[in-house]
C-alpha cells in the first residue's frame, strides 16, 4: 500500500519564513504550498484538504484568529498550527479557542516543526477513532461540567456558553475554575491540549 504524500499549507507573509518551512517540510516529504495572505489561503482550503496547516498569526488583511473563524477551524478535517512571536502568547491562546490545533513560537528549529507536525496529524486522525471524553481526569466532571468544557474548547466564549447551555457567564466562569482545578489546567491552552490528549 502506498501512502498519498501529505500536503502541508504554509500561510505567512514573510517570504524567508515561508521559504525555509517549504524547504524543510519538502526534505520530509510533505508537498507544500505557500500561501503569503490569508484570502488565496481559504480560497484554496475550502476546494482541498491538507494533511496540515501553518498559520501566521500576524498578516496584513486578515488575521491568522480571523483566518480560524473564517475556516470555521474547529471542524477542519487538518490540525492548524498557529505560528506566533514570543510576544503573542494570549493571542496564541485565543487562536486555540477559535479551533487552532496548537501554536508554536518562533524562533523554531526544523526539528521541532517538524515533530509537532507529525504528532499533530497523528493526534488528529486518531480523534476521530476515539470516544470523546477519554481524556485524563474526564471522569471527576460533573455532566454539566463535561457541557461547560465542550463548549468552552469548542471556542465558546463564557457569554456564549451560558447562552448555549441556560446558564449566566458568571456561572460558566464558576464551572472553568472548578473544570480548570480538576484536570490541573494551569490556562486556557493547556486545557485544550488536556482534553485533546496532546499536553
């Protein structure tokens, strides 16, 4: 059986960073495609499927957060890697919440790009065979917790998930820290990669 190569997408303004990473990921056998704005990107992402995204954070035009929303990212069939500066750590965190697989700051060396993304597309299709809930500490949660969290890594906001769930924001708050407390998630990110299985 032969396998299909896989097709990484790499979204980044700057040429340099799309060069390197395209040199990389070629050496790794990935077919790549580089995009330097983020409306060629969606264009092409919604005819085709890659194996795997990487996402700039920061770009003229549309955002990599606006990129997420406009990909509706959290029921993307590939893992989008935000790429981020070591000043964008919340803007990382929200890139998350809007459905990013992860983030990786720069500077990066080849080895760990490469790595991440390797564990990203085994993670992502060994999600779908998994049940959901078969994270670590899923069975300390109330069911309501478990509804609360759902939507919270769903990329809800705590307005929007008392909205979705008939509850008030100030409850929501009080079920993330009692969520957060249980799975010993130190922010936001960390529990997303909890409940994603990939700490």
């Amino acid at each position: 059986m032969t396998n299909e190569p896989k097709a990484i997408y790499i979204v980044d303004d700057d040429p340099a960073v799309r060069d390197a990473l395209s040199v990389v990921f070629s050496m790794e056998g990935f077919v790549v495609e580089t995009f330097s704005d983020g409306d060629t990107f969606i264009d092409s992402a919604s005819k085709t499927q890659p194996a795997c995204v990487m996402l700039d954070v920061h770009m003229p035009g549309r955002s990599g957060i606006e990129i997420l929303k406009a990909l509706n990212a959290d029921h993307y069939p590939a893992p989008i890697f935000i790429i981020s500066g070591q000043g964008d750590i919340p803007m990382a965190v929200e890139a998350i919440r809007n459905g990013a697989f992860d983030f990786i700051e720069k500077p990066f060396t080849a080895d760990t790009v490469v790595e991440r993304v390797n564990e990203g597309i085994m993670a992502m299709s060994q999600r779908g065979a998994d049940q959901p809930g078969t994270f670590e500490g899923a069975d300390q949660l109330t069911r309501r917790e478990r509804e609360v969290l759902d939507a919270i890594t769903g990329g809800a906001s705590n307005k929007e998930a008392g909205r979705l769930l008939g509850i008030s924001p100030r409850t929501v708050e009080v079920h993330r820290a009692r969520i957060m407390e249980k799975l010993g998630a130190r922010n936001a990110a960390d529990l997303v990669r909890i409940v994603l299985g990939h700490s």
